[in-house]
C-alpha cells in the first residue's frame, strides 16, 4: 500500500489525500510496519518540462515526431544507455524519465541540461526560452 502523507511541525504525520486517508483505515491500531520515507517527483515541474519540448517542437523544423525529439534532447543532455548492436555499433537510448525511474534530483539536472542543449543546437538564448516558457505554460 502506498499513500502519501504531510510532515506536521510536532513531527508527527497527517494524511495528504482523503484517497489516502480511506486506505489508512484498513491499517490495524498497535501493529508495527515497515514504511520508506521518499520524495514523490514534482508533477508541476514534469508538466514543465513536457511544456519546454512542446515549445521547441512548435519552433523548429527538424523534427517531425515531438517524442523523437525528446528523446534527443535526452541523450544529448547526458541522460542515456549504451548498447552495441549486432554489428558491434555502440547505440545511445534515451533514459527512461518516468516517476519510478528518475528522482526529483535527476530530473531538475535534466531539465536544466536540456535548456543547455537547446541553446547549443538550436540558437536559442536562455533568458528567452526561460520568458516564453512561463508564457507558453
């Protein structure tokens, strides 16, 4: 069972969702568990992030496919697989930048490569993908 809970001032936890607060009750009083305390990823900042691709795809005219470029932007940021194929060619995959498998940390450095990489490739400048991003949000 996973639910989410909020971290209150006398150090004890209270329920986030009443979702959660419904699953809680099956919970037997007095019996001890074993729990992992862990920092669910920022969906604000994912939504962001998907908002920075959705923006260069809009104005660009290299690529067709906005995932094909996302995952470009990926690899080029530094977040990738290697693996060799039959005829021994090494062949860069994208990373996998769902909530289970990267951390809040990973995705902040990722964002912020991304801008990198998108000022490096496209001529954009930084300031102006920053301003037009809150906009195009």
């Amino acid at each position: 069972m996973k639910i989410y809970l909020v971290k209150q001032l006398n150090n004890s936890f209270k329920v986030a969702y009443d979702s959660d607060y419904e699953r809680l009750k099956k919970v037997k009083v007095g019996e001890v568990y074993e729990c992992e305390i862990k920092q669910p990823r920022n969906l604000k900042f994912h939504k962001k992030y998907f908002a920075l691709v959705k923006m260069l795809f809009d104005n660009q005219e290299r690529y067709k496919d906005m995932e094909e470029l996302r995952r470009d932007l990926t690899i080029e940021a530094g977040f990738y697989n290697e693996r060799a194929n039959f005829q021994g060619e090494v062949i860069r995959e994208a990373k996998s930048i769902s909530f289970a498998s990267m951390t809040q940390s990973d995705f902040d450095d990722l964002y912020n490569r991304t801008i990198d990489v998108i000022c490096q490739y496209f001529n954009f400048e930084k300031q102006d993908i920053l301003d037009n991003l809150e906009s195009f949000m």
